[in-house]
C-alpha cells in the first residue's frame, strides 16, 4: 500500500472544490471554531481516526463562537483535501442547531448523534469517518468549515431530501448568504 502511495502522491484534490470556496458559501468569518483535541494546523489525534488504522472513529469536540443574529442553522462540512481525487472527500457532513455552541466527543456519530446534530450522508457513508490516508501518500489535511445559514435546509429546493442527498448534490442547495464562517484544519498521515 506503501508504493500505491508514493505512485499518487503529487495527486491531490486541493482547495478548489472545497465547500469553503463554493461561491455562495462565502462569507464573512466571523466566527472561530477551535477543538479540545487539535490546534489549526496541528495533527489529529488516533483516537479520531478510521478503526481500520487503528484510531476509534470518534468525532472529535468542536466549538464555536456565537454565530450571528439570524443563524437558522449550522452546517458542518469536513473534507479531505489531500485524497487522490478530483474532487475532496467530504468525512462528515451535519446540520446542527445553533443554539448548541459545540459538539461533544462522538457527537457526530451516524447512529447516536449528540443533542441539536442531524448527520447527513458523507462520500463515505453517513455520519462522521475518521482520516484514514493511504500510506505512504504523505500528509492529509482535514478541513473542518463551519457555516452559519440563513434558513434552514429543509427550506431549500431540491429532488431528493436533505437526509438522502449526496454531499456534492447537496451543498449547492444551501442558501445564501451565509452569515459567518470558520475553519479549522488537522493534519493525518500514515
């Protein structure tokens, strides 16, 4: 798995296609979004790791500052923007209420999610997974974005249900403007 690593190594979905870079994802950054378990740019703990690699697969604690007058929702994107795609790997995707002001240890769990979480599909499955890079293929970041909307998502128009939907089917129905956004990133590799 090593060599398979090495072969795709200058092969990385980037930033491009983040939801962060989504135009009516943008917004003003006003709020800050930090973690018990890993500093911005620091790596993430095993214990919030895929269990195949021997990590626990268990969502790590967040938490934000209050988000703006007029928050309906909070959506929770995180993406792998180092995965060998064109496109990044979306490793959680949640709606969360905004009254909650953070997420416990397994909040993000698809089968026991925390008070005010409603996990939604990932690339994966639904619910949080954990990093889980191929070795050899160098560091992975993981970004964490964290939006404040309008309205919530329920509200939107779209042909398949909120709970159903693909994350890339999904984060263009998202209404805009967004209201504040933070980011937090970790580091893995194998």
């Amino acid at each position: 798995m090593t060599l398979l690593g090495r072969l795709l190594n200058n092969r990385r979905a980037g930033e491009t296609h983040t939801a962060w870079n989504l135009p009516h994802l943008r917004g003003p950054e006003l709020l800050t979004l930090t973690s018990q378990d890993f500093r911005d740019g620091a790596t993430i703990p095993l214990k919030n790791c895929a269990k195949h690699i021997g990590g626990e697969d268990l969502s790590p604690h967040l938490a934000w500052t209050p988000p703006p007058p007029g928050t309906a929702q909070l959506l929770l994107v995180v993406e792998d923007i180092d995965v060998p795609l064109a496109k990044p790997a979306v490793h959680c995707l949640a709606l969360i209420d905004p009254a909650a002001g953070q997420v416990e240890h397994g909040a993000l769990s698809a089968r026991h999610p925390g008070p005010g979480v409603r996990v939604l599909r990932s690339t994966v499955g639904r619910g949080y997974h954990g990093p889980a890079p191929i070795k050899g293929h160098g560091p992975h970041r993981y970004v964490f974005q964290l939006f404040a909307l309008p309205a919530t998502l329920d509200g939107a128009p779209a042909t398949t249900p909120v709970d159903r939907a693909r994350p890339r089917a999904l984060l263009p129905t998202v209404p805009a403007p967004v209201l504040g956004r933070a980011r937090l990133t970790g580091v893995f590799e194998r």
